[in-house]
C-alpha cells in the first residue's frame, strides 16, 4: 500500500486532507509527505501539489475539514493529517 492507492476509485469522494496547506500546518506537512513520496522534497514540493491536483479530478479528494466527528461518522474516511504529539 501507499499514497498512490489513494488514485483508485474505490476511495472516490473519501480521502480528506486537515486544513487549507496554505494556512495549517498540518495540511502543509500532508502535502510535504506525498511530495516525499512522489520524488520531491522539502525544496520541491510541486509533486505533491501535482498528487492533490490529480486527487480532485478523480473525484478522491472530499474538501471537508475532518474532526473527530467526521472521522466517527464516517464522513471523512481517509485523512492526510499530521500529529505534533
């Protein structure tokens, strides 16, 4: 398994990532991590900027902010999210 599962359709509508990458920092750490996955790094973020781009013309990426709630209800099912503890 890894990120690149995420592109296939059974997790259309289902993979949430924690905040606005732009504004938290746990949603740039999520865009951090792929981009290391794709090739990039920390000076190169564009691959995981390209991996989100082609999440949302799937259709995979669900642009929901989770919370515990979510993530119980089942609403946000997948979450690229960062832990500081």
């Amino acid at each position: 398994t890894n990120v690149n599962d995420l592109l296939k359709p059974e997790y259309q509508g289902k993979v949430a990532l924690n905040g606005d990458p732009t504004q938290a920092g746990a949603a740039f750490s999520g865009v951090l991590m792929v981009a290391l996955s794709q090739g990039g790094s920390a000076d190169d973020i564009a691959p995981g900027v390209e991996f989100f781009r082609k999440l949302k013309e799937a259709g995979n990426f669900l642009p929901v902010d989770p919370t515990p709630a979510t993530i119980e209800s089942g609403q946000t099912p997948v979450v690229i999210d960062w832990n500081y503890t």
